[in-house]
C-alpha cells in the first residue's frame, strides 16, 4: 500500500498531467475505445524521433524507480 500511495497509482488517471514536450511533440492521437474496452492509438511512426522518445521515458522519476 506504500508503494502505490508513494506511486499515486489510484490517482494517476484522474491527476496525470503529461509533459510539455509528450504533449507538444507525441506522434500518437487516441481514436475510441474497442468492444473490449481498449485504447485505440494511431502512432504515426514517420514523425516520431524513436530514440528521442526513449530517451525522454527513461529519465521519468516513475520509470527511474522501475529499473
């Protein structure tokens, strides 16, 4: 129960703001929900920086913890 208040995993939904950079240069756009109730992205891979990309997730403080 720690981990996951110290997380915010039940509040990440409702209070997860992206950052600036994801929110201005994402090549991705949600489209609807399936009959199953998953996402639907599109990512447009030709305007995607791959590596840029990595990079950036990788410095996030949550993933830092996760390795």
């Amino acid at each position: 129960m720690a981990w996951r208040k110290e997380m915010q995993i039940d509040t990440m939904l409702t209070d997860y703001k992206p950052p600036e950079v994801l929110v201005k240069y994402a090549a991705t756009s949600f489209i609807c929900f399936d009959k199953e109730g998953s996402i639907v992205r599109h990512v447009d891979c030709g305007r995607i920086d791959i590596k840029g990309t990595y990079t950036f997730y990788r410095i996030l403080p949550v993933f830092r913890k996760l390795e």
